[in-house]
C-alpha cells in the first residue's frame, strides 16, 4: 500500500532538496512531483536544453526520465496559476498523459489531479493558489512503512502549513482558486515571500 504526501513550499531550494532527499530514501522518481512557479523558480531554458524546455514540452518530458525526477522538468502552462516548471506523475494526470498528447497547456486539472490523489479539496485550492503566488508543490506516493521518514523530510525543509495559509489568504478577501485570475508577476511574488516568515510543519 501507497500513501500520497504533498506539500508546498515557499523556497523553490527547499522544495528541491525534498525531492533530492525523497530520492535518496529510495522514492523512485516516478512516484514524486513537482509544480514550480516558473517567475520563482530560477529555471532556465538554456540550462535545461534537450529535456522539453518550453511550451512545447512532450508528456514523457514533463513526467521525467533518467536521472532523477529533477532531470525532466519541463515548462508548461496552467490555467489560473501561469507558467510553470513541472515533472512527474501529478502533472502528467493533470495535464491527460494518458492520451499521450503535447502539454503546451494543460486544461485546468490541477485541482481535480490533487483530489483524485487523496488530497483534501480545500488544501488543493491552498496548494494551487499557493503556486500561482510562487510557490512550489512536492507530492510523493510512498510506501506505508517509509511515510515517518519520509514525512519527516518533507516537514524540515519549511513547508507551508496549508491551514495558516489558507487563513491569511482569506484574510486578503481570498476564497477559493480562481483559473481566470492573473499569476502573479516576479514583483509579486517577492512581496508575498516577504509577508510570510520561514516556517517549519512538526
């Protein structure tokens, strides 16, 4: 048996030495993902060349290959969250891999692909709000008797508490996630971070 961990992050490094360190536990690839703000991310296009930088990424560039889920990040674009750095399965069920088709923009399923991933609805409004104001999402499939560890990865590389945030962003007169509304820009981003100190979920 499975069990799906998810968490978002603020800091694009500490989503990624999540991943890194869920790797190194043994996580396959395969079963991890990641969806980046790409105005936070740093990603670079000619960085990553030959792996479906840029919209025209292939499903099988965005899931991942070789070495490592970190390897296969590709750009796609989500409706209501932007631009965005993405690689494994979450994405591929967000965006219709099963079909097979190109990801030059996936069709709204990044709510739908998180509760179908056991994921609490309200907390996925949090987590793709929280992406479209820069933040980046981890989910991983873990084996039951690895959960504890890898829970305990996840939770001391400063994740958002999906509750507070949830609450903040109300408290700006927010509700749920909206795909019509405007990702945020670079200079938005940076002024959210800055409203929010490092956090550390026990």
């Amino acid at each position: 048996m499975t069990t799906n961990l998810t968490s978002l992050y603020d800091d694009y490094g500490d989503a990624v030495r999540t991943v890194q360190e869920l790797e190194n536990l043994g996580i396959p690839h395969s079963d991890l993902s990641i969806v980046a703000n790409r105005a936070a991310s740093g990603y670079s296009e000619e960085s990553n060349a030959g792996i479906g930088a840029g919209t025209g990424a292939t499903v099988g560039a965005v899931i991942g290959g070789g070495a490592g889920l970190l390897a296969g990040l590709g750009m796609l674009a989500i409706p209501g969250v932007g631009p965005v750095v993405a690689a494994g399965w979450l994405v591929a069920t967000a965006v219709g891999a099963v079909a097979g088709g190109g990801v030059g923009a996936a069709s709204g399923g990044i709510i739908g692909s998180m509760t179908s991933a056991g994921i609490d609805e309200r907390h996925a409004h949090i987590y793709a709000e929280g992406v479209r104001r820069g933040g980046t999402l981890v989910t991983a499939r873990v084996a039951d008797d690895q959960v504890p560890t890898a829970e305990t990865i996840m939770n001391r590389n400063h994740p958002v508490d999906p509750i507070a945030r949830g609450r903040a962003y109300q408290d700006s007169g927010w509700t749920t996630f909206d795909e019509r509304a405007a990702p945020y820009t670079e200079a938005e981003v940076e002024r959210e971070r800055a409203r929010y100190p490092r956090q550390r979920v026990l």
